[in-house]
C-alpha cells in the first residue's frame, strides 16, 4: 500500500505489515470474508495493490462497484 510502514504499523492488529521502501508497505492481514479484509484494508485510505488470490481482487472490484454506485447517489 501507498503508505510508510510508520502509518500502517499503530492498526495493523494481527495482520503483518512489512516496509517495502520509504512510502509504501506490503500488509497481510486475514478475516473472515474477502469483503471484511477490503474494508481492513480500505480504512488506510490510500492506494492498494492486490497480490492474491483473484478473489481478493474480485472483492475489490465489488466493492468499488457499491462506492461508486453510493458516491452517485444511487
């Protein structure tokens, strides 16, 4: 994710956060639905790559599909 491991590490939980370089961090993180680990992820409010599985990147898609829906109003 788009954000320094100093920003990630005090929400982690029990997920693993990992410094890739200065601005961006690999977090891996568990839950019980693929829906409940994007809205984990989603909270940092910064951008994200999608490693796996194709579920995982299908959840996103879902979920930025209801976000858009909702930022239009309907």
């Amino acid at each position: 994710m788009g954000l320094p491991l100093a920003d990630v590490l005090p929400y982690v939980g029990d997920g693993v956060a990992v410094a890739l370089d200065d601005g961006r961090t690999r977090l891996t993180v568990g839950s019980w639905s693929w829906a409940g680990v994007v809205a984990s992820v989603l909270r940092y409010d910064a951008d994200v790559e999608v490693l796996g599985p194709g579920a995982l990147r299908e959840a996103f898609a879902r979920a930025g599909e209801r976000c858009r829906r909702a930022g239009r109003g309907t």
